[in-house]
C-alpha cells in the first residue's frame, strides 16, 4: 500500500532515496545529523519536502568536492544559507534605493 500526503512534506524516505541515490539508510543519517529536513508523522515515518533530493545532492557536492565530514558540510550549507539570505536583502534594499519617491 502507498501512503500518499499532502502539505510541503509529501515525499517519502524512499522515493527521496530513489531520486538521490542513496540506501534510506543514508537518508536517515543525513535527516539525524539535520541536513535534511524531515517531518514524522504519527506513525514515526519519515516525509521530505520535494526539495529534498537537490537537498541531499548539494550535501554530497560539498562532500565530494571539498572532502568535508558531515559535520563541516552542516557549517558550510547554514554559511551559504545565511549569505544567498543577506544577498537577497541587499539586493532588495539597493532596489528600493533606486525607485524615485513620489509626495503627494
């Protein structure tokens, strides 16, 4: 039988497994050691958002390519986190700046 949900979290460990690449045991430790966000529902099963795969690809990106641990690789996506957020404020605020202002 297939459990389907409905809300941001609708995926499952194993369709997140599937479309990853990776054993849902895998799956389960990356959730553990809070690089994916995961959601239990009453009966203790794990759902994913549908972000979750580009998630788990942009972990093994920093892991693979920059030969970091798990726990450096959760230091590094929060920093890059942190800094598209404050971009994104800075370019927000510059935009603002630019418009004229109108008195009425």
């Amino acid at each position: 039988m297939r459990a389907y949900r409905t809300g941001p979290y609708q995926l499952t460990i194993a369709d997140v497994a599937a479309h990853s690449g990776l054993p849902p045991e895998l799956v389960r430790r990356l959730v553990a050691l809070g690089l994916v966000d995961a959601e239990r529902d009453a009966r203790g099963r794990l759902w994913f958002r549908p972000s979750a795969p580009s998630a788990i690809a942009r972990v093994r990106r920093l892991r693979d390519g920059l030969c970091l641990n798990y726990v450096a690789v959760g230091v590094v996506v929060d920093l890059l986190d942190r800094v598209e957020r404050l971009e994104t404020a800075l370019r927000r605020s510059e935009r603002a700046a630019k418009e004229p202002t109108t008195w009425t």
